[in-house]
C-alpha cells in the first residue's frame, strides 16, 4: 500500500524551485489556502493581502500545469475552515494521509503553531529546510556565540567568504568590504531615474472578495491596475530590468530620497525575495553576472552596496530573529509608551518628510530603507512611541513586511527597543539628516534650521528632546558621547526651551 502525503504551502514559501517539486508523485498533495487567520493577526495594507493571494493563486496554476497535485482554499470558499490546524486535519482526512510534511516557517508564531498541531496528528509529521536562505537558522548565533557584540559587517566578511562572492583568496573586490561611504550621496535629478518596471493586472476580484468577507485593511489600490509582480515570469523580468536600467547607479543613490521619484534606483524585489519567488542566490548572482560582464560598465560600489542588503543585513536580521524570539518582541528598553499618531493612518501632516514618506507608503505599500528608518521610525522614536503600535504598522503596511524581516528592523535597528542587540546606537537625527539626503525640507511648512518657534521643523527640539530625557540610557554608550556633549554646551535656557517644544508636539501629535 502506498504512502500518501500531505504537504503544507505557505504564502510566504512560493519556492518553485524546491525539491519538493523535482518529481510528480499522485500520492503527494499540496495544500494551500488564504484564510482569516493569517488577514487578521495584523491589520493589513489592502495591496499586501492581494499580492500574497495573487502570488499564492498563480504559484498553485504554475506547479499544478507540471503535474503536481493541490487543494487550495480560496478565502470565500464554504469548505474553508479558516483556521490552520482544522484546514491541515480536514485535508488528512479527505486524502486519508498516513503522512504530513511542511516547510519550517520563518515566523515564530507559525513555527509553535506548526509544532502544536504535529504534537496532536496521530500520524507521522516531517519538516523541511525552504531552501531559501543562505544561512540555517541557528548559524548566527554559532557565529556569534562567545562575543560580546553581533556586529553586522564581521558576519557579512565571514558570508562573502564563505559563499565566494565578490572575493579572491579572501581578499575583497576593489580592495574594500564595504563601500557604505560612498552609497550616501544626494540625488539632485541630473541623474535620469528610468521608470520602474510595472506588470499592470485587474484585481478587482480579490478587492472584492475581501470587501465581501469583511476583510480589514488600510491604505490604497487602484484594482484596475495593480502593478506588483507576483509571478515567478514577472519578478524575474524585474530583476533583469533592475540589473540593465537601475543598478549602475543603485549604490550611490541608495540612502537619497526625494519629492517626485517613488522608487529611484532601488529594485522593487524585496515581496519577491520575502514571498520566496525568488532566492537570494539567484538574485545576487545574476547581479554579479551583469557586472562581471565587461560590455557593462558598473563600478564596484554599485555592486557592494546591493549585495551587502541581501547576503549581510537580510540574512542578519533573519540569524538575529531566530536567536533572540520570543522574547525579542517585548524588548522596551527605553520604555516608551507613546500612542501612534493618526496621521500613520492618513499621511494628513504639515512635515513633508513624513507626508511624502507616510502618504507614499499608504499608496503604494512600499518605502525604501531610509525612508522607513530616518523618515518615520526616527520620528517615532523621537516622539517615544510605544514599539508595539510601531511593529504593529510597519507588519501591516508594507508589501514585504513578515515579521522575521520587520521586527528586526523596527524594534531594532529603528526602534533601538532591544537594547543594542541590533545597532550600536539608536538612528535618530534633527532635521539636518533630512536636509542633507532628499529635498523634503525645502517644500515644507517647518525650516530645518530653527530649533523652536512656530515655524521650527519639529526634528529638532525632538532630537534634544529625545538625549535629554533618555541621557541614562545611554550613559554607558561611547558612540553618544559626542552628541550628550554637544548637549551638555547648550545654553541651559534654550533647553528649557527646546523640551518645552517638544512637550508640545508629543502632547499634539496630529495637529503638526
């Protein structure tokens, strides 16, 4: 008699080119399915859930055209239980499986979840590696293991060894690691931004059904032209398009932000990566392959700066989750308890910055790493909002967002929650950052250089603010030493002052 099987899908692990699907077996049956658990843990950007449905929809088509067998539960489908475990039993029973296998999640709660329910089948269970990632998920913390700082460059010098990439006999392409100094420069717009690559699709099908389910979700979507790529065809095609049009100059671009471009010369691959349609070998490699080509010229520093997102921070941040979960997601250490404003939920403020960065968020589900990190988690954590409500709206707003991925990034390296588990410091900085790296400040409102006063951009006197109140916490940190010294020659007077601002943007969020 033979084994029948039943194997579990995720959204997030549309690997097409897993083992799994090397040979077509009729007593293997996928199973996937959109359901009210995984829409309702965290209120959703409305493009999120129909990119994750999208690229699950057309996974499914894809693998079942090759011979592979599958149920997939649609979310409006009467059969559908909704619920994890009961979808898992109910598909056992209709296949009368003696066997259940899945692919291990990269979100904690799923992982316990998963562990649960195979603790409770009385038949037997097996789980497997995504063959995603470069990294296990426990290498990290190997690495790490007798040191006292988890310092990301040291595990990225050690990833480009180990895997070969941009290295010769140890020693690194162009002579340098990391060509971070030089990926920091302004774009002024003399440098033309080709038009991102957009696969336009009529959904509104699924704004439908999730408006007929009762789905909650925010933000907006044109449903006649949804223009992400959710197909393995179509993010491939993005990658191709990012490696001729957008990276000979993704490097030194890659911190700039600016009023009239979205996108600049970032790839837009990051859902693809995330949902696992694409892998970040085969994204790095196919980098590595247009620059190595001699008829492009592409210097080394575009590369670099590109590579060391993916094989350093990405893999970082995944190795920092899985050692540091589940008590990472409490981590308050500067104990802030301050309520998100409404305008997270609108973009409706005076402060361009955050008018460009919220409302471009709100539009399109996507922000780039500065924006995210300099723009609106530095004024989060300037006006000491409570990390909760913060993970809480960047896991619900962004297109890529799962929470391996995210709360690393927000309760962190944004956030500086955990501690200096992350950064070494916490990333906040006056109006001057902004100034300096887009052209936010000169269409808005508030002037970047005045520090109180009607018209004084609310960065700076929250940035004082901010050491002032929090000097005990970093008392002990060499790298603020330089700016609680800074603080320390001011003006006692113009403090008072300052603080007395900044009271009053806190205490009237929504009103600046």
């Amino acid at each position: 008699m033979k084994m029948k099987t039943v194997r579990l899908i995720l959204g997030d692990q549309l690997n097409q080119n897993h083992s799994w699907f090397n040979d077509v077996n009729d007593d293997i049956t996928y199973v996937m399915a959109e359901m009210r658990q995984e829409t309702d843990y965290v209120k959703h950007h409305i493009q999120k859930v129909v990119a994750f449905f999208l690229a699950m929809r057309n996974f499914k088509e894809d693998l079942s055209k090759k011979g592979h067998h599958f149920i997939y539960y649609k979310l409006n489908d009467k059969n559908n239980p909704q619920q994890l475990a009961e979808i898992i039993s109910k598909t056992i029973q209709e296949t009368n499986a003696t066997k259940f296998e899945y692919l291990l999640p990269d979100e904690f709660r799923l992982d316990q979840q998963l562990e649960q329910i195979c603790n409770s089948l009385n038949i037997t269970t097996d789980s497997h590696d995504t063959e995603h990632f470069y990294t296990t998920r426990l290498e990290l913390k190997d690495f790490y293991k007798g040191k006292k700082q988890m310092v990301m460059e040291n595990f990225y010098r050690m990833m480009r060894k180990k895997h070969g990439i941009m290295v010769t006999n140890d020693q690194p392409e162009g002579g340098k690691w990391n060509y971070d100094q030089s990926n920091r420069n302004k774009w002024k717009g003399k440098t033309p931004v080709p038009k991102e690559k957009e696969f336009p699709k009529n959904v509104n099908d699924i704004v439908q059904l999730l408006h007929d389910e009762n789905v909650q979700t925010f933000g907006n979507i044109d449903d006649t032209k949804f223009t992400w790529p959710v197909t393995r065809v179509e993010c491939l095609n993005t990658l191709d398009y990012f490696c001729e049009q957008l990276l000979p100059h993704f490097g030194d671009y890659q911190d700039a932000m600016h009023d009239d471009e979205k996108f600049l010369f970032h790839s837009r691959l990051s859902f693809a990566m995330n949902a696992k349609i694409l892998s970040p070998k085969e994204v790095i490699h196919t980098v590595l392959d247009h620059f190595y080509d001699k008829s492009n010229d592409i210097n080394v520093s575009q590369v670099e700066g590109f590579v060391r997102q993916i094989l350093g921070w990405r893999e970082y941040m995944r190795g920092i989750y899985w050692k540091e979960m589940p008590a990472y997601k409490k981590l308050n250490i500067l104990e802030n308890k301050n309520k998100l404003p409404e305008f997270f939920w609108t973009g409706n403020t005076k402060m361009n910055c955050l008018n460009k960065a919220i409302g471009q968020s709100l539009d399109t589900s996507y922000a780039h790493h500065i924006q995210r990190l300099m723009i609106i988690g530095n004024f989060a954590l300037l006006t000491q909002i409570d990390p909760n409500e913060v993970d809480q709206w960047y896991l619900g707003v962004y297109i890529d967002a799962i929470e391996w991925v995210e709360i690393t990034n927000t309760r962190g390296m944004s956030q500086f929650a955990d501690g200096g588990i992350v950064a070494t410091k916490p990333y906040v900085s006056s109006a001057n950052y902004i100034n300096k790296m887009s052209n936010y400040c000169g269409k808005c409102y508030y002037s970047p250089t005045k520090k109180i006063g009607e018209k004084a951009c609310p960065f700076n006197s929250l940035y004082w603010n901010f050491l002032s109140e929090k000097r005990e916490h970093f008392k002990d940190n060499q790298r603020m030493n330089m700016m609680m010294a800074l603080l320390d020659k001011m003006d006692k007077n113009q403090v008072y002052e300052i603080q007395k601002k900044a009271r009053d943007i806190i205490e009237n969020l929504d009103i600046y």
